[in-house]
C-alpha cells in the first residue's frame, strides 16, 4: 500500500497577496507585470503566503522603479541572514514600460499601485502594477452603486433557474 503523501503547505505558483481595494480607490488605466529582485528569506517567506502589499506603491528613482511599504513577514526559520520587512524593492521591467511609466507618473494625480503579488509558471515571482488615478467619493458611490446592482441581477437570474 502506498502512503498517502502529506499536501505541502508552500506556494509553488498562484496568488500570494492580493490588494482589493486597489479597484475601489483607483481608476486603473494600464496594468503590468513586474519581476522582483528578492532576498532568499524574502522568497521563502512569501512562499509560506506571509505578504501584504494593500499600502505598497511605486516611484521612479534615477531611471528605474521600485516598490514601497511592499510588507513580507520575516522568515521564522532563518539562520544568520534575515531581511527588512518593509524594505525598499527593485522592479525588473523593460525599457519601454519603465519609460512609458515615468512618462506617466509625471502627470499629476498619477499613481503607480500594487495590485497582485504571485509565482507565475516557472516559480519566480512577480507583481502586477497598475497605473491609476485616484477615485473621488463621487465616483467611489457610484462603484457601490453598479456593484450593488450587478449582485441583485445576478442573484435574481439564480432564482428563476
């Protein structure tokens, strides 16, 4: 007889950290896919799904751009070697999205939020940035407004079924 194989409780690929109210606050006009340069403490605990990116955001510095208040919880196990929780981190695009962002960020009201941190297919993670501008109260109602009737429709065409 086989033995029944313990499920790890490691992230291989998928989502580790999603920021919902990056949808709510911000008007999102473009998106992109972002590598990061990481620790190995950093990768082990984002693994174990200790992120949090809700109040992380992006700035250009002398031609490049990285991410701020980015949250990664410090690894229990580490040895000597441990890292900042709330460092500073590098963004590894290409020269056009780098340009076409700081062409972007110079307009006023421009943000660049975080949006989703996750392994893709080969195991490295990224992270998935938007270019948005904030939303007014205005236009935060009338998102709970639209959200609130899709739910009614929705649940209205489950009953008739």
């Amino acid at each position: 007889m086989a033995k029944d194989k313990k499920k790890s409780n490691l992230i291989s690929t998928g989502v580790v950290a999603n920021n919902r109210r990056a949808n709510f606050d911000y008007q999102i006009e473009e998106k992109f896919t972002a590598g990061l340069i990481l620790t190995g403490t950093e990768v082990k605990s984002l693994r174990l799904g200790h992120a949090n990116i809700n109040d992380a955001y992006g700035m250009e510095k002398d031609g490049e751009i990285f991410i701020l208040n980015m949250f990664i919880a410090e690894y229990t196990n580490k040895g000597y070697a441990s890292h900042e929780e709330k460092r500073t981190r590098k963004l590894l695009l290409n020269k056009r999205e780098i340009i076409n962002i700081t062409n972007a960020l110079a307009r006023k009201g421009a943000t660049l939020v975080a949006i989703k941190l996750f392994f893709d297919n080969h195991g490295r993670a990224k992270l998935e940035i938007g270019l948005g501008f904030g939303k007014k109260n205005y236009d935060k109602r009338e998102t709970i407004k639209n959200r609130d009737i899709d739910r009614k429709i929705r649940t209205q065409d489950f009953r008739r079924i």
